[in-house]
C-alpha cells in the first residue's frame, strides 16, 4: 500500500512538471514571435531614373539621433533590418548629387517601409528635402 502510495505521489509530480514544461514552452514561443522591429529597404536613382550602385544611404532614428549607414548594391538597393520602430529620416549624398532628404517616416512594428530616393544634380551642399510620404507595402 506505501509502494503504491508513493508510485502514486511519483506519477503526480512528473504529470505537474511535464504541465509546468508545456506551460513555460507556450510563453517562450508567444514571447520570441513578438516583434518591436521593421524594416526600411529602397532604390536610389539619379535624375534619369538609372539606378545609382554603391550610394551610402543613412538612415538616422528622430527622437534617439541613432543613424545607420547602409550602402546600395549594384541595382541601387539598399536594405536595413531591425530597425527599433519610430519616426526616421533617410537621406543619400553621393558624389555628383545632392544631398536627398526623406523624413518623418513613420515605420511600424514588422512593416518594410520602401523609401525611394531621387537624386538631383549638383553639389553636396545643396540639400533637397522629400515631405511626401513614403509608399509602403505590407508583407
């Protein structure tokens, strides 16, 4: 009667504990599936709508002054992940151009925001500034 007793209390503990398990389990899978982060990817092109290939583009955060640079592939691409959400600029100066300003982009949590850049001709030190909004898609 003890024995089965005790093989009785045994069973409950490991039935509580493999409970306790798939409980913990669900929590971390809900948790590591929340995202506070996007996305803001974009074609840069010159004037005649050629794409412009090797084009540092930063990409600064409003509130924080957080920027980040990336650089263009060789079809005028450029991308930036995990980015903390919030309101941010985008701006491009290569060589030969002015520099391009988008800002008050508001990027939202797992959006890719698509900012386009058009580039002018001209100095460095000329500024052209982008109010439109930007376009966005949904993935």
């Amino acid at each position: 009667m003890l024995n089965q007793r005790n093989s009785l209390v045994r069973a409950r503990a490991f039935f509580l504990a493999g409970l306790l398990l798939l409980c913990m389990g669900a929590v971390i899978g809900v948790q590591g599936q929340t995202s506070t982060v996007g996305s803001i990817s974009g074609t840069v092109r010159d004037p005649r709508g050629a794409v412009v290939p090797k084009a540092d583009v930063v990409i600064t955060e409003e509130r924080t002054g957080q920027s980040r640079t990336v650089t263009t592939n060789d079809d005028g691409f450029y991308y930036a992940p995990s980015l903390p959400v919030g309101t941010y600029t985008v701006s491009a100066a290569p060589t030969g151009f002015k520099k391009t300003v988008n800002s008050g982009l508001e990027l939202h949590i797992s959006e890719n925001l698509v900012v386009n850049v058009g580039l002018e001709v001209g100095q460095m030190t000329e500024t052209v500034s982008v109010t439109a909004e930007a376009t966005q898609v949904e993935t």
